[in-house]
C-alpha cells in the first residue's frame, strides 16, 4: 500500500504540491490525473526517492521510502523521458535491471517479439514508440511490487497500447500508479483515481463509482435551448439551435423527470467516459472557456 501524507514540495519560489494526502490500496490499478503542470510528475518522482519532500511523509507497506533502498528495490520508477547513455541497447539496460530485480526474461521475450524490439541496436536511433515499448517492455519483466509510470501510452500505436494495457492487468501482485493524459486508456484497466490541482489532491476515489454520479442527456425543444431553460446546475452545458448536450450530477430518474416536463420533441440519456468527466472538472476549475 502507498500512503501519502501532508506531502509538500516546492522548486525555489514555486509551491508545486501543498499538503497532497492519498492512499494508493494493494495490487490497484491507479490513475493519477491533472492539467500540465499541475505536480504529476513531481509526485511520481518524490514517490520513486529521486525527490526529496520538503515536508510530509511516503509510505510503502507502513515504511518510509526516503532512503530506504530495502523499499527502493521493490518500485521501478519509468519517467516521461528516461535517461540511457549513449551507446546503450536494450540487450545492456536487460543486463542491468537482471542485478535489481528478479527479471523475468520469458515475459521480456514475449513484448520483445509483440513490439519487435532489436536488442543489439542503440536506443537513441529508436524512435519515440519504439522508446516507449522497450521501457515499458523491461519495466514489466522487471516485476516490481510497486510499478510507477508517467505518460505511459505516450508515442504509443493502437497495438501497442492494448499491448501494454493487458500487460499492466496481468501484473496482479503489482500496484500500479499511471500519469496519463490518455484518460479512455486509463478508464480500460485502473479502479482508482486521484485528481491533482492547486497542489492537491481536488478528488479522488473509484472511477466508475465517479462515473455512476455523472450523467449525460440529449433532449430537443420546440424553441432554441439556453442554459436557463434548464431547471439544475450543469458540469457541461451545449447547444446547437433547438438541441441540447448537458453532463450533470444526480440520480438520473429525477434528472430525467425534470427534462421530461419542458416537454422535449425527445429526450435520452448517453453514456458518459472518463475523460469527459475530467473535462468537466476542467471546466468547473476554470482552465478552459
């Protein structure tokens, strides 16, 4: 289990993460969203003990990661744009990893061949996907207990996506914390999510739970629709002449009662993703127009 607590970091004069509390269960599959900038990346990497905290605590299993190679061992830490010399190949990086962690090299062969990856060719003439495959590759036969990935679909074609996807579910025994702006691909495989912003944690808990409170109708009247026809607040308002798309919250009956007694030409309700409720919070929070 991760337990994060009262955690603050600053760079110079720049507040990043202002009192963040969360807890990350065992074994979870756990989304950590938020707008550019908002402390993703800073949270992962103070996580992961390449940052030191400037206050509070990080927790692994009740024990503190801060210096802790014990703890270190059992978390890979996989950056936006990890570091590699210059003349390093996959077949290297597999050499290394082999003296950390128990490497399974079975399930390294197996992403090898999915992803075509050539193992005696320098990396930096791989391209950014190519890149991303072999990391993400390694990172998975390296089988940590606590697996740290940040922008994890990043560069990443359709296969491989639902490649490394399967692969994440399969880690059973593995807690998985994923910084991604690609939030269907997070919907697909994590239970949980925690939402950064101001240096917080502005909401957290089970995504579909999340989702199940969130609705989004489609409705027609007989006149153009304006906001202030409609008898709630909305996350998301809308509207092309006499049809209108709203995302409120609420319990969807009574929602549907209300719409029902404007007396729309028609009126139906339509599924609502993750990455349209974030767009929402988005929104709320004043980030876009």
């Amino acid at each position: 289990m991760i337990e994060i607590q009262g955690l603050k970091k600053s760079y110079g004069t720049k507040l990043v993460l202002d009192g963040v509390h969360l807890t990350v269960p065992d074994g979870a599959k756990f989304g950590l969203i938020g707008i550019n900038g908002a402390g993703k990346s800073t949270l992962l990497r103070l996580i992961a003990d390449v940052l030191r905290p400037d206050e509070g605590a990080i927790l692994l299993d009740g024990e503190s990661v801060t210096g802790n190679a014990k703890k270190r061992k059992e978390l890979f830490f996989l950056p936006d744009d990890p570091y590699y010399a210059s003349g390093t190949t996959v077949a290297k990086l597999i050499e290394l990893y082999r003296t950390f962690y128990p490497f399974d090299r079975a399930l390294f062969d197996k992403y090898a061949s999915v992803f075509g990856l050539q193992l005696a060719t320098p990396i930096r003439n791989f391209s950014k996907g190519m890149k991303r495959q072999a990391f993400a590759a390694l990172a998975l036969a390296c089988r940590p207990r606590y697996l740290l990935l940040d922008e994890a679909f990043d560069g990443l074609d359709p296969l491989a996506r639902l490649e490394l996807k399967r692969g994440l579910i399969e880690q059973e025994d593995c807690t998985v914390l994923i910084s991604s702006h690609s939030l269907r691909e997070l919907e697909d495989i994590c239970s949980g999510f925690a939402l950064l912003d101001g240096g917080t944690i502005a909401d957290a808990g089970d995504i579909h739970d999340a989702l199940g409170k969130v609705h989004k109708f489609q409705f027609a009247l007989e006149k153009e629709v304006r906001r202030e026809d409609i008898p709630f607040e909305c996350l998301s308002f809308e509207a092309e002449g006499r049809v209108a798309r709203i995302v409120v919250r609420g319990d969807a009956e009574n929602l549907m009662r209300m719409l029902e007694a404007l007396h729309p030409l028609f009126v139906e309700e339509i599924a609502v993703d993750f990455e349209e409720l974030f767009l929402c919070e988005v929104q709320k929070r004043g980030y876009m127009s």
